[in-house]
C-alpha cells in the first residue's frame, strides 16, 4: 500500500475505452450524402431569412443568377460539373486507377528479375 497512492488504483481499475467502430465504404458515402443535403437546406434556409444580406452578398460572387437558383430550389451543382466529378471519381476513375498500378507492378517484377538475373 505504501507504493501505490490511492488514486494510482483508482486509475488502474477503470477499464481502457473502447475505440469507435469505423464506417464502412457505403455508410461513409450515405452519412456523406445525409449531412452534405441538410448543410444545403440550412445554407438555403439562411440565405432567405432577414439576417441575409443578398445585395452584398450578390455583388461579389461570379455567377448571381446561379446563386439565386440554388436559394430557390434548384442544385449546387451543374450537369457538367457532376460528369467532370465522374469521370474524375467515378468507376472509370477506378478502373484507370487499376491500370495505373498493374504497370507499376509489372514494371516492379521486371526490375526484380533483371535485378537477380544479374547478381
């Protein structure tokens, strides 16, 4: 008793946290989606309340008419933009991805037998 201090034991007997469960692929693009449409609805919402300057705030950005779509209903985003984000991102994004690192282990398997061919 007299090497450990009471509060020493107090430490030792809680037990360790948990760690939090990770999301999977698919819950992290739901959850994504989820919060990603309510930050729009408040941003919508904010923007046709009182508090709001529109004038200023129309005065400084690009494209106005856009900005005053998106209050009133319309998407954040554009056709266009959304097939950029796909091609970008998308399954073919993926699938040239793959290519990308097959040559790079090929190139890989090539060094390493040139490598012991040589020794």
């Amino acid at each position: 008793n007299w090497c450990f201090p009471p509060g020493r034991r107090l430490q030792s007997s809680k037990p360790s946290p948990t760690p939090p469960r990770l999301l999977t692929e698919e819950e992290y693009r739901l959850q994504g989606e989820l919060e990603t449409h309510k930050a729009l609805a408040e941003l919508r919402s904010f923007c046709q309340s009182p508090e709001f300057s529109a004038w200023s705030t129309v005065s400084r950005i690009q494209s106005p008419k856009r900005f005053a779509d998106f209050v009133g209903g319309a998407s954040h985003v554009t056709p266009s933009e959304v097939s950029v984000h796909e091609r970008e991102f998308g399954l073919e994004s993926l699938f040239i991805d793959e290519e990308l690192f097959e040559e790079d282990d090929d190139d890989e398997e090539e060094e390493e037998e040139e490598g012991s061919a040589s020794d």
